[in-house]
C-alpha cells in the first residue's frame, strides 16, 4: 500500500508534467506561427540532447561543486559531500 507522502508526490509530478506538456505545446505552436519547422525543431532537440555527450533522449544538466570541482548532477557533490547552492550555473 502506497503512503500518504508518495500520493501527493505522484499527484505533483503528474501537475508538473501537465503543466510541461502545456508549455511545450504553446511553444511549439508560437515556432510553428512564426514559419519554423518540424525538422527545424528535431535538429534543436538532438543538439541539447547531445550537449551530454549522447544521444539518449534525455539532457543530463551538469554543474561544477564549488568545493572540489567535480560534475555533479544533483543538489549535493556525491564526491565530497558539499551542497550546490546553484543547481542551475553550466559546467
């Protein structure tokens, strides 16, 4: 039986996802009002994707720790343990 705590988290990332599919859908509807195209759109996601290093479908964000330089994709250094205050400053 699930708990109380991962309903509500379920119930926050289907409104997450929701709310991404709506952005995403009047972003790509703004792109199409203004003469871009769907290939134009494909060649723009394989780019980020890549900007990995791969091609798999998802975009891994890194960022350096502060403390020893390290990538790290999460909110805590996994190699000394510091928290990234900024999840969001590039590599």
């Amino acid at each position: 039986m699930e708990s109380h705590g991962s309903i509500e988290g379920m119930d926050d990332l289907r409104h997450r996802l929701d709310y991404l599919t709506l952005v995403t859908e009047a972003l790509w509807s703004f792109l199409l009002d203004h003469g871009h195209t769907e290939a134009e759109l494909l060649d723009r996601i394989n780019e980020i994707d890549l900007s990995d290093g791969r091609l798999d479908h998802r975009h891994v964000h890194l960022v350096a720790c502060a403390n020893c330089g390290a990538a790290v994709t999460t909110d805590h250094c996994q190699f000394c343990g510091t928290h990234i205050h900024d999840v969001f400053a590039p590599v």
